[in-house]
C-alpha cells in the first residue's frame, strides 16, 4: 500500500488516502496519546507504545513523509506555480485540491497526534535541505510548508512553540538569502500562510506577533502577483484571532500597536489596490471593535477613517460649489471606493461606528438624491440602455454601496430607538421616492433588502413606517417580478425578504393596510411558493405559516380573514404539494396543512367557510378536499379517496403522512 501511494496519479492516491486516513484513526482511538510527550514531563522518553501501533510505527513514519512531500495546496495559497513553470496569481480555486489538502491535513494531524516527534524531525529535516539548497526547489518548498501549516494544533504549546521559531526564522533567512522576485514571491507566500495557522502562538508572544504583523507590511509593498493579496488576507486572518492584542499596550511597548499602524496608515497602504485597501480597513477595524474604552474608541475611529473622510470633504465641498462635480467619473469612482472602505469598516467595527456614520450621514444621503436624479435625467433622454454606461454603473455603485452601509451599521446597532428616530426618517425621504419614481431597470435592489433589515432590527418600532414603505416599494416592485420566474432575480429574493420581516416583525401594519393591498401581499406569498427558485418558494412557505400564525392571535381580523382566503390557500398549497418540482418544501407544506386542519378541527374557525351554503365546517372541508383530490386524481378508487381524508384529518398527530401523497400523479390545477 505505501508503495502503490507513492504512485504520481492522484485518483490513485485518493484511495490510498482514505486508507491511511482510517488507519491513523483507528490507531488513535485505541489509544489517544502520542508514542512522544511533550519534554518538559519526561524529556525524550516515550510512553509505552501499543502493540499494534508500534507493528505500524516505520510505516507511519514512512507515510508521513510521502504526506509532507505530496501536500496539496490550502485555499490560502493564491501564489502558484503554473503550467509553464512561472509564478502567477491564482484566480480561479481549484476545488479538487482544496478537498485534497483539507483530507491529508486530517490524515496528517491523526498521525501528528500518534508520534508529533516523528512529524516533527521529518518537517526540519526537510526545511534544513531547503536552507542549504540540496532539495531546493519551489514544489518542495511548498509542499513542505502547506504541510507545516496543516498541522497546526496537533503538537504541544511549548513544542509548537520551539518549532515554529525555528521554521519561520529559517523562512525569512531563505527569504533574505535568494534572489529574484520570483523566488521571494514563493517563500513570502509560505511564511504568510503558516503564520495564519498558528493564531495560539502568535497569542502567546507578542514580539513575534509584531514582528510578522511588520513583515506582511513589507510584503504589502512587493508588487509581484499574488502577494500583496496574500498579505492582506493575512493580516485580516490575524487581526480577527488576536484583535485585543492590538489595542492593549504590550510589554516594553510605550503605545498599543493600532497606534503605530494608524500612525503609518499612509505609508502601509499606499502601494495597495483598492479592494486590498478595504481588505485592510477591515482587519483595522477587528482590532478597534475590540477596545472597550468608549472614548478611547471614538478617538481611534477618527484617527482610522481620517484618510478617507479627507477626500470625502473635499468631494463635498466642491460639490456645494458645483454639483456638476458629480458628473464626473473619476470623482464618481472615488465616492464608491470610499464608501467601499466604510462598508468594510462598519462590518468590522460593528455599532461604534455610528461616529463615523453620523458624520458623513447627511452629506451621504444627499449625494444618493443628487446621483439619482442624474441617473434619471440620463434615462430619461437616453433610454434605459444608458444604465450600461460606466458613469450610470459608477453612479449606481455609490447608491448601493450608500445602502448596504447603511444595512451593514443597522443589522449590527444596539440602540434600535436611537436608529429609529435619528437614521430612519431621513433615510426613508431619500430613497422611496426616488425607487418608486425610476424606470425598473434603475431600481436598487438593496433598497429593499436595506429596509427589510431596518424592519429586522427595529421591529415594532419601525410599525407606523410600514405604510410608506409599501406604498413606495410594493406593488411597484411586484410589477416587475410577477411576469415570469427570472427576471430581476436579486429584486425578487429581496422582496419577500421583507415581506417575511413586515409579518414576523409588525404584522399589525399588514392589517391596516387597504384590503386591495392586503389582497395583492396574499396574492404575491402564494406566488413565492410556487416558485422555481429554491430560496423564494421556501421564504414563501414561512411566511405563510407565520402569517397564519399571526392571523389567529388578531380575534378581531381572524375570521374575516378565513371566510374570504382559507380556501384559496388550501387550493393553492395542494397544487405544489402534488407537484414533483417542489418536493423540497414537503414538509413545510405538511406542517402548514396541519395548522390549517387543526384550526377547522378544533372549532377555531367561527365563520362559514360557505356561506352559500351554512354548515359544519369540518365536514365542508372533508368535501372540498375530495374534490380537489378528485379533479387531480379521477384514477384514484373511492376508497383510497377516503383514505386520504383520514390521513388528513388525522394529520395534527403525524405531518409527515403527505410523504405518501407526493407520489401520486399530476399536480392539480388551480
């Protein structure tokens, strides 16, 4: 078997894997402990090693250099070698050695665990080669490094310490040693992505931290493809598992180290693109999230988005002066890439960072009116093909970027009354109007998605709002996604998105709305869960079971409700559970039946369901169920009819009895 594993074709090796896989934890389970502890309990020795893992020990020991010589590349890694033997950027993930590597890094930790000594001399054997150039080349020194990164927390704390000194100095020495920028784009690569996988021992020594915190700087200026990329994701990976250390004054430091990085802020990030910049600002923003003294914070926030808010004012004040300013493409694109920055930003930061939003707020808003009317104008003399343009297309990127900022800081608010009576009004002036007024093609999804967090987090605060927003967005919106099941795909999640967060959150606005109205929201959740997309047709299905839910706890509108929808809804959730496409919701449709037949079961239902003709509403339903399964299913016997009706009936005990149901033939037809 070790034998056939060392074959160069990986279907192969996948076999081979899956066994070394399951031997090593087998071996483990029989006995948990490493055949080595760690030196401070017993120096060198070993434990007493089992009879049937020391029988494998040369065998493990053998594997697990093939393991270190063959490991396949993390999704960490965008630095690769390619085809024609030159160091690129990876742009596309290779997901079949992403599932590779995620397999031997199991494989491997096991047989760390079984022997980690072992691991661990093969490991700087090997490192020792590539320092002195007898197995130098870059797929060893890759292979070798993904290998060391893999099994981070597998060895002790004090030996995972000792070896990855001795790893990463080795690292940075070789770095300091080749040439060509091929080669430290290589070794850069390695040490970056070791040094993510070992959060703990970053934890654990600060000047180490610092250290390598420092070099991903430096490696932040090397333009070579790939490696500013990597340093900052990096950078974002270590300030998310160590953030407070960041923020606290270390041990013969005088000042924390996030006022050294905000101190040097411009020289770090000036050789950076801008999507590595926002990559940036949110790694900051990790470690500010973490500072627990409130004005200490506040003061910090400044500093950070000092940068950024300089070319904001500048961009404001030339537009108080000229709006035409906003016309222009390069000024366009910098407002995004701002705003870019602060949705990152708040994403990290998280509701402190209402200093940051409560100062650009207004002067935001403003520039989302005054775009949109720039965009309208352009439609309206140039049609609506002129929204593939790249000015509109800019132009519609600061509106977005505007709401999904105002989304991201509300979704991660502590105080909804402060939200609801200082961010909201103005808010709701700048955007309804403006998305009930513009052609569909120029409507911002995000709009919808941005209100239905603000309904989400605020909740019965946002209630007496609720008729404006439906009055703005609803039937407008409606309009555009009722015409078949794929245009406008982003409008339609996003619609019943809110629609599910009004009748979870202020279901008491759905009630005061016209009945017309109330008519057209029923109309559109039955729509939803007929739907060809998954994730519409399962929000459709919960709205309707909460509504309905909703509708009981409202004696006064309850049986109103059922006289006029009950039956229709009946119909309707029939056709889809007998239809083979939505099979996926069966179960959903079983439980909404369940409440639906326990409400007429136990006398819940006070109104006629027929009034043409009064009588017991059990039994009118029984019929009208028959015929429904009669019209569907005129090849069923009378018998197995009657079957199902007991089944049904019998349904508030066992929701899963529509699972024989489903089987039968067509679907039936509303």
């Amino acid at each position: 078997m070790l034998l056939v594993s060392e074959v160069e074709e990986t279907e192969i090796f996948k076999i081979c894997l899956e066994y070394w896989n399951h031997l090593a934890a087998e071996l483990y389970r029989e006995s948990p402990f490493s055949t080595s502890t760690s030196p401070l309990l017993s120096g060198s020795q070993h434990f007493d090693v089992p009879p049937r893992r020391q029988l494998y020990l040369p065998v493990l020991s053998k594997v697990r250099l093939l393991m270190v010589s063959r490991m396949a590349k993390p999704e960490e890694v965008l630095v690769v070698e390619n085809d024609q033997g030159e160091v690129v950027r990876e742009f596309m993930k290779d997901t079949d050695s992403i599932n590779l590597y995620k397999n031997m890094r199991e494989t491997l930790g096991t047989m760390t665990h079984l022997d980690y000594a072992d691991t661990e001399r093969i490991m700087t054997e090997k490192l020792h080669n590539q320092v002195n150039g007898t197995e130098w080349s870059w797929k060893n020194l890759n292979t070798l490094c993904w290998a060391i990164g893999s099994i981070s927390g597998a060895m002790h704390e004090e030996d995972e310490k000792r070896f990855l000194v001795t790893v990463i100095k080795d690292l940075l020495g070789l770095c300091e040693q080749k040439r060509g920028k091929d080669n430290k784009a290589i070794i850069a690569s390695n040490i970056m992505y070791i040094v993510g996988q070992y959060p703990r021992f970053l934890r654990a020594h600060w000047k180490f931290l610092k250290t390598v915190v420092n070099k991903l700087f430096e490696f932040m200026h090397e333009t070579h493809d790939g490696v500013q990329d990597m340093a900052c994701d990096t950078f974002i990976k270590i300030a998310q598992k160590c953030r407070r250390h960041f923020v606290q004054v270390q041990v013969g430091e005088v000042m924390p180290f996030i006022d050294e990085i905000l101190n040097n802020i411009n020289t770090i990030i000036c050789d950076l693109q801008p999507q590595q910049v926002h990559t940036f600002y949110e790694a900051v923003g990790y470690m500010i999230g973490a500072q627990t003294d409130q004005a200490v914070q506040e003061h910090i926030i400044e500093k950070y988005m000092l940068l950024p808010n300089q070319v904001w004012d500048s961009i404001i004040q030339q537009a108080t002066k000229n709006v035409d300013i906003l016309k222009d493409p390069e000024t366009v694109k910098q407002l995004g890439s701002i705003l870019k920055t602060n949705v990152r930003a708040c994403k990290a930061v998280g509701h402190p960072f209402v200093i940051q939003l409560g100062r650009i707020y207004l002067d935001m808003l403003n520039v989302y009116k005054c775009l949109s009317e720039n965009i309208s104008a352009a439609i309206q003399t140039n049609g609506e093909m002129v929204t593939k343009q790249p000015l509109i297309r800019s132009m519609r990127t600061v509106k977005r970027e505007t709401l999904k900022l105002i989304s991201g800081w509300v979704s991660r608010s502590s105080d909804p009354q402060m939200v609801g009576e200082n961010f909201v009004p103005p808010l709701l002036d700048a955007v309804l109007i403006d998305y009930q007024r513009n052609v569909p093609a120029a409507r911002e999804p995000e709009v919808l998605s941005t209100m239905a967090t603000i309904v989400n987090k605020l909740g019965g605060h946002i209630t007496g709002e609720i008729p404006q927003i439906f009055d703005a967005v609803f039937e407008c919106t409606l309009n555009m996604i009722n015409k078949d099941f794929e245009e406008y795909p982003e409008h339609r999640t996003h619609f019943f998105y809110l629609l599910q967060a009004v009748n979870s959150h202020c279901f008491p606005a759905f009630l005061a709305i016209p009945p017309a109205q109330f008519k057209l929201v029923l109309d559109s959740i039955i729509w939803a869960f007929k739907h060809t997309m998954r994730n519409v047709a399962d929000t459709g299905l919960q709205i309707l079971y909460t509504l309905l839910q909703n509708v009981t706890q409202e004696e006064a509108a309850a049986q109103s409700f059922y006289q006029t929808y009950f039956c229709d809804i009946l119909q309707h959730i029939f056709s889809v559970v007998t239809d083979t496409s939505h099979t996926a919701g069966l179960t959903m449709h079983a439980s909404i039946l369940t409440y639906m037949f326990n409400l007429v079961e136990e006398g819940k239902i006070n109104t006629q369901l027929n009034p043409s003709n009064p009588g017991n509403n059990q039994v009118f339903i029984q019929e009208y169920v028959a015929n429904l399964l009669k019209t569907a299913f005129p090849h069923l016997q009378e018998q197995k009819k009657a079957l199902y009706l007991t089944c049904f009936s019998e349904m508030s005990r066992n929701v899963h009895v529509l699972c024989s149901f489903r089987k039968q033939s067509p679907p039936i037809v509303d």
